[in-house]
C-alpha cells in the first residue's frame, strides 16, 4: 500500500507529500525502515530497531530538531509493514 509521507522526519529517504510503498508485514528486521502506528493512532515512517523490550524509532533527517523516539514495552507499538519504495512528483 502506498503512505503519503507528511513532515521531513524522513527526508533522506522520502520526501514530505511524497507516496512511500510500504509491503504489509508484521515484523521487520533491526534497521529496516517501516510504517509504525504509535499508541493505535500515530502512523509514522522510522528506522526501526528493537532491543528485547525496548524499540527505537530513529528519524532520517537533515533537520536535526527531529529526535530518536524510544519506548518500553508499555507503549503499543504495531508494525504495519516496511519500507519499500517511493513515489514523488518533481515540480
């Protein structure tokens, strides 16, 4: 499925209003990038690493006032898929 990318947490990687192809799986390998939905609402598009019950959510980014997001396991964290592709249009 394709996720329109909003912001420029990402934007090494995909730009903001870009479409990002994203294969739906549950699970992702440490360093991949992938679609993540926070708390059951928060969509976000992260490196994603997880260390037992500790995963990092890691921004790629030439804005460095984004920051690593870091949760335990009392957060919900559900892996919607990975990163696989973009679709931008050049202007």
């Amino acid at each position: 499925f394709f996720l329109r990318v909003n912001g420029e947490s990402m934007n090494k990687v995909v730009r903001n209003g870009a479409y990002a192809l994203i294969r739906k799986q549950d699970i992702v390998e440490n360093g991949e990038i992938a679609a993540v939905l926070v708390n059951g609402y928060d969509a976000t598009l992260k490196k994603f690493t997880q260390h037992n019950d500790v995963i990092v959510l890691e921004p790629i980014s030439d804005d460095p006032s984004f920051q690593t997001q870091i949760y335990d396991k009392n957060t919900e964290i559900k892996i919607l898929g990975k990163y696989i592709g973009k679709f931008e249009i050049n202007n």
